[in-house]
C-alpha cells in the first residue's frame, strides 16, 4: 500500500492531517467529528490561516513601531537626550525631534 495521507478539519474547527504508510498501517481513521479535506481544500485553508497570521504579525509590528515612536517623540520633546530616548524606547527610526 503507498503512503495515505488524511486531510481534515476537527469538531474543534482546527486543521489536521494523519499519514500512514506500510501495509499494516492502513489507511488513516478520520476522528470523531472530524470532517475530511482533499488536499487541495486543506492546502488552500491553510495558507489562507497562514496569510491572516501574517498579516496579524504584521499589524502588531506597526503598532508597536508607533508606540515606540510616539514614546521617543514624548521622551524627545521632554528635553531627553536622543541616545537615552532610544535606549528606553527601543525606537530606530529618525530623529524627529528638532
């Protein structure tokens, strides 16, 4: 028997795949309310999940840019030296303080 790989979704929601090979394995059981996939919808789901992580990481990266930027600007117009500024605030970007 070639290697059978299951697709499928949880009763959880999650996405799932169990590969067996050999012939005594056999083929894979689908869990308990679980639903199956073919392939092609478990590959498309999963980098739809994987797209919105991204984008998730990406939104959180922004927003912790402009925290840092904004505590930098504060910590800048409060008379602190740029240096200390960064060094507390974690900010890289350009002196905007003038």
């Amino acid at each position: 028997m070639p290697d059978t790989t299951l697709y499928y979704r949880t009763a959880g929601g999650a996405l799932a795949s169990q590969a067996a090979s050999g012939e005594a394995a056999g083929p894979p059981a689908l869990p308990e309310g679980a639903t199956e996939l073919s392939a092609e919808e478990y590959a498309t789901e999963l980098a739809e999940i994987q797209a919105a992580r991204q984008d998730h990481a990406a939104d959180l990266i922004a927003a912790d840019e402009a925290n840092q930027s904004a505590d930098y600007e504060a910590l800048r117009a409060s008379g602190i030296p740029e240096a200390t500024a960064r060094r507390l605030t974690g900010y890289t970007g350009p002196d905007t303080a003038a």
